[in-house]
C-alpha cells in the first residue's frame, strides 16, 4: 500500500494567517428600537468598512488605545453527573458560555469617561467645551451599549477586515487611572456581552475586506448549459449544467439570452436541481430561437467566465 507525504496530511495555509495589524473601537448606547439584526459594519458590494458607520448608524469611535490592542476572554463553564456506578462521567452540561472584551484608551475623551463611569454618551460635553464637568451618579446604574471591535489585516492579498459585534454590553470593570509624568492617563476597561432580544443574538463575528474575499479565489467556469423549452405558451426554458469546480461556493447565477450582455432579472431565474448539478428555469421569455449562458458568482463575489452558448430553443 502506497504511503503519502506528511505535507500533504498538514494542509497548512499561510494566506490564512490573520494579525490584528490595526484596529478601532465604536460605541453607541443601547437602542432596542436600533436592532442589529441583519446589520453588519461592511459595506456589501467592496467589502471595506461602511461609510455609515459614523453618521447614519450613529456610532462613535473612542479613539486611540494602548498596542496591546483588543482581548476576548471566553469563559466556558461546565457541571459533571456522575454516578456511584460508573468511574466515568455520565453527562457533562454547560453552566455558563460568556465573553468580555478588554481594551485600554489612551485618549481622555467625553465618550470614554462616560464609558469608565457608566453615564449615557448623550449626556456628556464635548470636547474643549467652557466649564466641562460630569459627575459619578450616588447610585450607579449599569449603561448598555452596542459595541463594534475592528481589526485590520494588510496581506499580500489586500485589506482584510474581522469584527466582533456586542449586541447589548455592560462595562463590568474599570481599572485604575494614574497622572504622572511618565504614562499617559489611560483607561482599560472591560465589557462583557448579554443577549439581546431585539437583535437576537449576544456575540457575532464578520469578516469580509478584499483580502478576504481573495482567499475565496477565482470563480470556475459552469460547464456549458443545456437548454430545454417548456411548455407551448410558458415563455420557459429550462438549463441544466454541472457548477464549478472552484471551492468558493454557495454560488449564484447569472443567465444571459442570446448576445445579451445584462443577466436576466435574478426574479425571473428560479435555481432548482442539486449543488453539484443546478437546474435553472428562466420565465418570461419572448417567442422564438433562443440561446442561453450563464455565469457563476462565488460567496465572495467572484465572477466566473460566461459559458459557452447553449444549444438553440424555439419558444411558443
């Protein structure tokens, strides 16, 4: 029996090496009616960050913090039922599945003194306001915020992004603050995520950025479509063709009629068939001779070649 090589059983990948080169915090209070559903701090179409994420999303930056940069600490906890008939565990259940962020601003702002003594962002001044003052509440209350933590990746491939969303977040742990001659006054501070049930979720993570979407690489041609005409009066034809062979999938297509260079409305194509085999059927289609290509797009947004033509169908 023939052996293989150790290198081939590694599979490692040094493209898909991630160093937080730069990063950035955003903070905004807690808005039940703001969900973050379905939000994400990219923007879909170059996968760099939004344009919106100071202005409409209403977010703000804190600043500069320390090189240590960002630090997530998982806590996962767990209990044992053991029994007096059995040396091995039984069933093990998880107590507790939580997570902080831990960053240190060196910037002495408005927003991160609201952050260290738990005051709404909305009430504090602004910077180099005449007679700026807050005051730490007799009875502190626990401010919720949302939260955007960035980090930043320049890669042989381009930008790549990674972001980590607290949905709802609480500052649990504020450490000292000196002044002195030598460091700057910093605050670090820790803030620990909690579910939230307008957005549904308590943690989520996003990566997108070119140098992301690059590691998906080249989208592979579809093989050459076959097309069949429907029903007399339809208007349909059905394409049957095998996907790419790329490993950058879900895929989604475009079909093109005869010459044309604009795809079919995506609402006039419904994908049938299997992943490896797809089946597209295009409505709508005016009477007469037609032929049909169709182009693949990647879950990175890399579009294939045009397929060859298929064959011609005569709708009626």
């Amino acid at each position: 029996m023939t052996g293989t090589t150790w290198d081939t059983i590694f599979g490692g990948n040094p493209d898909q090496v991630f160093k937080g080169q730069f990063g950035f915090v955003l903070v905004r209070d807690y808005d039940p009616t703001k969900p973050l559903t379905s939000w994400s701090p990219f923007d879909t179409t170059s996968g760099n960050w939004s344009s919106t994420l100071l202005t409409t999303d209403g977010f703000t930056a804190i600043g500069y913090t320390d090189e240590s940069g960002l630090e997530f600490t998982p806590t996962l906890q767990t209990a044992d039922t053991k029994a007096w008939q059995s040396r091995q565990k039984l069933f093990t259940d998880i107590t507790e599945d939580s997570e902080s962020a831990m960053f240190t601003a060196i910037q002495r702002t408005p927003i991160v003194e609201a952050l260290e003594t738990n005051l709404p962002l909305a009430a504090m001044g602004t910077i180099g306001q005449a007679g700026y003052q807050y005051t730490k509440p007799k009875v502190t209350v626990p401010i919720a915020r949302q939260f955007v933590f960035g980090s930043i990746f320049s890669s042989p491939y381009g930008v790549s992004g990674w972001a980590r969303i607290y949905s709802r977040a609480l500052m649990i742990k504020p450490d000292k603050m000196a002044h002195n001659a030598k460091t700057e006054a910093n605050s670090k501070l820790v803030i620990e995520s909690y579910p939230d049930s307008a957005s549904g979720f308590a943690v989520r993570t996003l990566r997108d950025g070119p140098g992301w979407r690059a590691l998906g690489g080249t989208t592979a041609t579809p093989g050459t479509p076959t097309a069949t005409a429907g029903a007399p009066g339809s208007g349909n034809a059905t394409l049957t063709f095998t996907a790419p062979t790329s490993n950058n999938g879900p895929f989604t297509y475009n079909v093109f009629v005869d010459a044309g260079v604009v795809p079919i409305a995506t609402s006039s194509v419904t994908v049938g068939g299997t992943t490896a085999n797809p089946i597209l059927t295009v409505s709508g289609q005016t009477t007469g001779s037609h032929t049909y290509k169709v182009q693949a797009v990647g879950a990175n947004l890399s579009g294939s070649v045009q397929t060859p033509a298929s064959n011609s169908v005569t709708l009626s």
